[in-house]
C-alpha cells in the first residue's frame, strides 16, 4: 500500500483481556518499529524488526507484550491481560533502512475500562 | 535526566511569526537528528532529517544541529496556521539503534 496501514484504529477493551494490534508496513521497507504514545508524552520505543536479524525487544516494559513479524511485512503486537496504564496510542512505523526516516501509520487507540 | 529534552509548550505565535523549537539532548554518540510533525489524531509525520551538525533548509523550515552544544532548533518562518501541530525532535547514534523522540513541542499559530 501507499502508507503504513495499522488496524483497529480504536479499542476498547476491559482489564484482563488480551488485545492484539495489527501493521502493514510500506512495501519493501526492511525495518518495522512500535512505539507507545500516552497522554503528554513522547513516543516510548517497545520493540524493533529489522529484516530477518533477531528483534531488538528492549522496550518492551513487562513479559505481558509481544510482538511478531510473519515474512517480513506485517507486524503483530500482543498485549496479555491488560491494564489501565497500557491504555495509550500504540504508532506503528517503517523504514527502507535503519537510519532512514520512518514512516508511521496513524495509530491504534487502545482504551483499558 | 531525560536522554532528549524537549520544551512541550504550548506555544502560541500570530500567523507570520517566526518560530523557534529546540531539543536539547545528552547522548554524544547522536548522529542523526530528525523533526517530525503530528496532528491530532495523525501519526508524525517526517518534516526534516540532519546528519551529524550544520544547517538544512526547506522552503520555510530550517533545522540546525550544533553537536558541540548538544542543541538542535527547528526554524519555521512565515508561520502558517497549517502549521499548528505538535512537534516531535527525534535522534539516533546508528543505523541499527531506534529513534529516540522529545516529548514534542505544541504549537498553535493565531491567524
């Protein structure tokens, strides 16, 4: 596609519930990359894809979130039995090489009640 | 203290203006320095991409590294209300390490 697709755009969910967050990334980009965004912060880096090399998961603030890459295109990020404080915008992004500009997608605004 | 700094306003200028937005950060093995730009409910998009210090102009936006003082600015004259928007500094050592971003700067341009 012409950006960086991510699905659901909005989630609501209720504590203890496992969501799942999905990206399309931009035909032929290499690298994929999450990043948490929450109210009046910056974007926090979760985790990092780069082509078939191991994923850099120093982000990743508990063992609660996980994240895949099926055939090095689209990106799973997991989060098991939800909390109030990962309620956040979770931003998608790619790039053709690591230290290129990234291109992000618009966002899944995940909601914990 | 916070790897990279970054004033989070709000900032609020009378269309023409000339506006200033800075980050300061502490990590000396940065080497590429980018600005984006996100509007509400948007994912940031890419304004400005430096290597290493110097200036670089487009169109209306200046962006400046000075690597000795650890500072970089985005300039943006003739400020348009268009431009309101949040906006996020952004940086890396390498190509294998993510972009660490400022906590973003927002700013609203008065018409």
């Amino acid at each position: 596609g012409a950006g960086v697709s991510q699905s659901p755009s909005n989630k609501v969910t209720e504590k203890g519930k496992d969501v799942e967050l999905r990206c399309d990334p931009i035909s032929g980009h290499t690298a994929l990359y999450w990043y948490r965004q929450s109210l009046g912060q910056g974007l926090e880096f979760l985790i990092y894809f780069q082509g078939n090399s191991a994923p850099d998961k120093s982000g990743l603030p508990s063992d609660r979130f996980s994240a895949e890459r099926t055939g090095g295109s689209v990106s799973t990020l997991t989060i098991q039995r939800t909390q109030q404080e990962d309620s956040a915008v979770y931003l998608c992004a790619s790039s053709l090489a690591g230290n290129a500009g990234y291109t992000f997608g618009s966002g899944t605004r995940l909601t914990v009640v | 203290q916070k790897e990279v700094e970054q004033d989070p306003g709000p900032l609020s200028v009378p269309e023409g203006a000339i506006v200033s937005l800075n980050c300061t950060y502490s990590n000396s093995a940065f080497q590429y320095f980018m600005w984006y730009r996100q509007y509400s409910r948007k994912g940031p998009e890419l304004l400005m991409y430096t290597y290493s210090s110097g200036n670089k102009e487009d169109g209306r936006f200046t962006a400046q590294v000075d690597k000795s003082s650890k500072y970089i600015s985005l300039f943006i004259r003739d400020s348009q209300p268009s431009d309101s928007a949040t906006y996020l500094c952004a940086m890396s050592g390498s190509g294998n390490t993510p972009l660490v971003f400022g906590k973003g700067t927002r700013l609203s341009v008065i018409a």
